[in-house]
C-alpha cells in the first residue's frame, strides 16, 4: 500500500461530500471495470460512480446500501458484474489491506481479519499519513484510460478467482436486490465488455464454453433479475 493509494480512499470520502445529493438518480456500484469503464460526469440523469478498485459483492452491498440514505432522490442502481464476483472474497486476497481504508473511509463493515494482519496494514498508515490536499471530483470517479497488453493473466488470475470460493459471496448480490426492492429502486446488473483474447482464455478455461453463461446462470439460481 503506497501513499497514493491510501491517500485515494479519503479522496473518495471528499467526492461523496461535494457531490449535490439531491441531483443523483443513478448509482453505479462495481469494481475497477466500472471505475475505468464508466464516464459519469456531465451524464443526464445525474450519476455517481461509487464502484471501488478490487471491491466485492460485499463491498458493493454495503457502499450500495450506503448510497441509498444518502442519495434522497436516487431511481436506479446500476451494478457493473464483473466474471470473477461469484467467488471474490476482497479480506481472503492480497489485498485485504483494502478492507480497512474502505472500513475508515467510507465505513463499509470490516470482515473478520487475523490481529497481526490488522497490526501490519494500521502500522503502514501510519507511515502514509493522512491526506494533505484534495481537488475534488463531484460523482465520483473520472479515471484515465488504462490498456493491457495482453489479457492472458488477467484472465487466468480472475478464472481462479471466480472458482474459489464456490458462490457463497453471491448471497450479497441478492441482499442489493432485496433491498433495491424494498426502496422502490430499479437494479440493473450489466456484464461489461470484455476483448476478445480475454474471452478467448476465459473459454478455453471452461473448456470450450460460452464466455458469461457460467456467471448467468449462477446469477439465475441465486437471484433471477
């Protein structure tokens, strides 16, 4: 965790701060396919892109329920579904760090962490610090335009990730559903574009089967949209 990246959570707690709560109407919940993939400002209905890097179902439900209370005029959540969320447990990966910037920043739940995990990641914020400056951004993330190479580890490195821990996390997804239900809100879950060598090695990694269909029907089991 460098200082940039901790100094980036607190960034994100100023841009739900400036952001006029009572213009937003779509919410866009996801992971870094939807913070590299979705262009919110100057969109009409005025939207607010809440996806966090490396977020899970957990992360989405909870930011998501979040938004609900502070966004009083909010019609539709938008959730960008990205193939490894089935299995995706963020506190179980290399990243677990991120688990206690999202619990402090933006008060996501923390999930149970092992104390010398929990000790190494507060020690290295002490070492960043806190923030010192900010330009804000209202609705959330405007992020660069990245570009892989190759997609051949990524793609492996989410198969693995999809198939880890059964579908135990998609309980989460149903919970955002349930509850866009009971707030009259609409739910729109969108896989996002993939390239083609990705889907190429996604394929071969099922053995010859249809890219998403795996991911959908699994979806279809647990929450039928």
């Amino acid at each position: 965790m460098d200082k940039k990246i901790f100094k980036s959570y607190w960034h994100r707690k100023k841009d739900y701060q400036i952001t006029p709560a009572e213009k937003v109407k779509r919410l866009i919940l996801g992971d870094s396919h939807a913070v590299y993939g979705v262009y919110t400002e100057h969109r009409t209905p005025y939207t607010f892109n809440a996806a966090e890097i490396s977020a899970d179902l957990f992360t989405i439900f909870h930011i998501g329920k979040s938004c609900l209370a502070k966004f009083p005029h909010l019609e539709q959540i938008v959730c960008v579904y990205s193939p490894y969320f089935n299995g995706f447990n963020l506190s179980k990966c290399s990243e677990k760090w991120r688990c206690v910037c999202l619990r402090l920043a933006l008060g996501v739940p923390l999930r149970k962490l092992p104390l010398r995990i929990l000790s190494r990641i507060f020690r290295k914020m002490i070492i960043n610090a806190w923030p010192d400056s900010y330009t804000g951004n209202a609705y959330g993330w405007v992020a660069p335009s990245d570009f892989w190479p190759t997609a051949i580890q990524r793609a492996e490195g989410h198969y693995r990730l999809a198939t880890k821990y059964g579908k135990a996390e998609l309980a989460y997804l149903s919970k955002l559903k349930e509850l866009c239900e009971k707030t009259k809100k609409s739910l729109l879950v969108v896989f996002p574009p993939a390239r083609k060598d990705y889907k190429e090695v996604i394929d071969n990694l099922m053995g010859g089967g249809t890219f998403f269909s795996p991911f959908m029907m699994s979806l279809a089991k647990i929450s039928p949209f």
